[in-house]
C-alpha cells in the first residue's frame, strides 16, 4: 500500500470510528431498558396525575394515552413540559384543560426525565420515538421557554 492510500485509510477510519461514536442511535436493548426505568418512573411520578393507563383524570388532568397533543406537538414539547412544568388552556382529544403541572422534582435526573418520556411515547397510542439522558440535558441547557 502506497503511504498516500495508508493515510487515507487511517483517516476513513478515523471518521467511521467517531461517526459510530457520537451518532446517537438508541439500539433496541437500550429501549427495552429505557422503557423499563421509564414504566417505573412514570409509575412513581406521573401516574399521580396522568393515571395508570394514562387516561387523565376528570377534567383536571388530561390524558397522555393516545393523545393528539403529544402527536402534534412532538417529543421535545414532552421533554420541556416535564422540566419546565405546564400551566395556562390546552386542548387534549377534544377537550379544554387549564390546570398545572409543576416541573419534575430535582431528584429525578436526565435520566430518569429521557426513560418517562420514552414510556410515554411508546405506551397507548402514542406515536413512538425515543431520548436518551443527553438529549434531555441540552434541551434544560436551552432554558425555560418562554410562553407563546
Ligand atoms: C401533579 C399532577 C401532574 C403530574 C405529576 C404530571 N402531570 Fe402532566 N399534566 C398535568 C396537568 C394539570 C396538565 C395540563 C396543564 C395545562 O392545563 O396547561 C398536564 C399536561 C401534560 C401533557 C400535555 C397534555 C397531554 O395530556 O398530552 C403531557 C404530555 C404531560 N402532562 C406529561 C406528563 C409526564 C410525562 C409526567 C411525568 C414525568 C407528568 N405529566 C406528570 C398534571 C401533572
């Protein structure tokens, strides 16, 4: 081999290692755990609110199952709501909510944050997707959104 294609080669390598480093796939085996810690977390913190099968409550909490706001809005605007805390009118599946949801304790990390959010998003209905604890970390790195 030439030293010109060696460099080559080592430099392709170098760029497939990295790529393969930092390209954050969740792999099936991280979902099942995430799901599992997130099942948990879900159980012990929102579950309160949102009920077991994630149908809400009355008309104070809204549903998490099947719901068009999680679908419309998307898996960041879950991730900011379990930090930041939610108030003021939303409409869930029809129906008109103005309630509160505080922020998420801070004994619960980015972790812990990533696994509920996962649950949520692949439980009832919901349209799926996946965080992980490092993305939950940049989004609280963003800061409180401000209200639109
Ligand atoms: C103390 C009660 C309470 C807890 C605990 C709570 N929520 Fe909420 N949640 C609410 C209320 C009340 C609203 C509606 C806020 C509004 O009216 O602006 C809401 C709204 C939401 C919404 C948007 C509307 C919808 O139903 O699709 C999502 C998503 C959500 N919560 C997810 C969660 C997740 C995930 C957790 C756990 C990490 C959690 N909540 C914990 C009370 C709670």
């Amino acid at each position: 081999m030439k030293f010109s294609t060696f460099r080559a080669a080592i430099a392709i390598s170098a760029v497939l290692f990295v790529g393969t480093a930092f390209t954050p796939t969740v792999h099936a085996q991280d979902k099942a755990a995430m799901m599992t810690k997130g099942e948990k977390v879900y159980k012990a913190y929102c579950l309160t609110c949102h009920q077991a099968n994630g149908q809400g409550l009355a008309s104070v909490y809204p549903p998490v199952a099947s719901s068009d706001y999680i679908k419309t809005k998307g898996i960041k605007d879950v991730i900011l709501g379990v930090l930041w805390g939610r108030n003021g009118k939303l409409t869930v599946n029809g129906k008109e909510y103005n309630g509160v949801m505080n922020p998420i304790p801070s004994n619960y990390t980015d972790e812990d944050v990533a696994a509920a959010v996962t649950y949520v998003m692949n439980s009832w209905g919901n349209p799926g997707g996946t965080t992980t604890a490092a993305e939950v970390k940049k989004v609280r790195a963003e800061g409180k959104p401000k209200k639109k």
